[in-house]
C-alpha cells in the first residue's frame, strides 16, 4: 500500500506570491494534518481535517488555509509568502483524529521563498 | 498547554554502546506519547507509542520506551547503537479526541566509529 504522498517535492517561490501545496492520504485514512518543520526546530502544527471538516488550527496567520477533498486528499494553501515561510511542509495521516491514533507522515515538502 | 522538551539538542554515541534520549511533557489529561525518527531532509517514521497499560513499550528496530508519569518523563532507549541509527529524534505527545500533536525540539544523534 502506497504510504501518505506529498507533491511537489521541492518548490521555490518568490515573497508575495501564492503556493499551494498537495497531499494524499493513506488509503481508508480519513484525517489530514498538516505541519510546518523550520530548520533546527520540530514540526509544528498548521491544521487538521477529518471528514472534511476542520477539526484544529495551530496559531498561523490567516494566510494558511486549507482543505479536504471528498476522496480525503488535502491542499494547504499560503497566501503573500514571506521569507519566513520558509520550510519543510509535512502531511500527516490518521485513521482518527490526530493523537488518538498514530499518524503516518509524508516526505514533506521543501518550500523556499526567495 | 501542552509542552514537550527535549533537553539535549546533540548526542554523540560510539557504535554499539547503549543509548538513552530524554523526553519530558507537559500535559494536563492522560498523554499518548509518540517518538519519530526522521533522516536529513526527510519525513517522519514513528518508532513506537505510548497510549495506555504497559509503560514499557517495544517498537521498530530495536527502541523502546518507558513512561514515567510521576516524573513525566517518556525516554527512548536502545541497548546497541548502529552507525544506521544517526537521525535527529522527536518526542511528541497527544490525546484522544484532540486534533494537535506536539512536538519537541528533537535530539540529533550521531554515532562515532
């Protein structure tokens, strides 16, 4: 079985621009989260959806948002990039809500804004 | 709030001696504890988990963990370290029911020849 796929795998953007950033869950997985992994420090979390609905948002601007797909596949979307924004983009899949059960999580992905 | 921390940033281990990685939480309800492994620009393994009964518990190659809830304390051990094992190492914690996993700074661990 295919483990939680991340795409793309690298991305460089420019400040003040858009990104948008894709995730599939693990087959029968039906909660996404995602977290946001800046050099020398760990994860943090960004949100959680399961079945659809927002089920957590960790203290981001507004500029995050994101979103579930009826077949449970996420998009993270960030708005007017800073610098800052700089990271290493994890998806986490779970059966259940997050803590509750293990939670797989994908290579990630390596945004740079220039 | 939650809080995990992590208290050494670096260890260094010779190949095949024993190890030890530190986790301590803050946590007001019964945690579930977690620890994953994650190689140079990569994502995260888990390598074991705590949610109830044993406080020892056995996970992927070769780590375990024991759970201390009077000294709130959740460390990784193996009993021989292979050169395999450099990683940087995350402790995290959670709870049924709540949507967040939080995550401590993490260990990197090298391993000397």
């Amino acid at each position: 079985d295919a483990g939680v796929t991340q795409s793309p795998t690298h991305l460089i953007k420019t400040r003040g621009q858009q990104v948008t950033l894709r995730c599939s869950p693990i087959s029968g997985h039906k909660s996404v989260s995602w977290y946001q992994q800046v050099l020398g420090q760990g994860p943090q979390f960004i949100f959680q959806y399961y079945e659809k609905e927002e089920r957590g948002r960790g203290n981001f601007p507004d500029r995050f948002s994101a979103r579930q797909f009826p077949n449970y596949s996420s998009e993270l979307n960030v708005n007017a990039l800073l610098l800052g924004d700089s990271a290493l983009y994890l998806c986490a899949s779970s059966l259940e809500v997050v803590g509750g059960t293990e939670a797989f999580f994908g290579q990630g992905t390596r945004l740079t804004v220039v | 709030a939650q809080s995990v921390t992590q208290p050494d940033i670096h260890i260094t281990v010779s190949e095949g001696a024993s190890l030890e990685l530190r986790c301590n939480y803050s946590y007001g309800a019964t945690p579930y504890l977690f620890w994953y492994v994650q190689s140079p620009g990569q994502g995260l393994q888990l390598l074991l988990k705590y949610f109830s009964g044993d406080t020892l518990v056995q996970g992927i190659k070769g780590f375990e963990a024991e759970f201390k809830r009077s000294q709130s304390s959740f460390n990784l051990r193996k009993p021989s370290v292979h050169w395999s094992d450099a990683a940087e190492y995350f402790c995290a914690v959670g709870a049924k029911g709540y949507s967040t996993l939080t995550f401590g700074k993490g260990t990197m661990l090298l391993v000397s020849p």
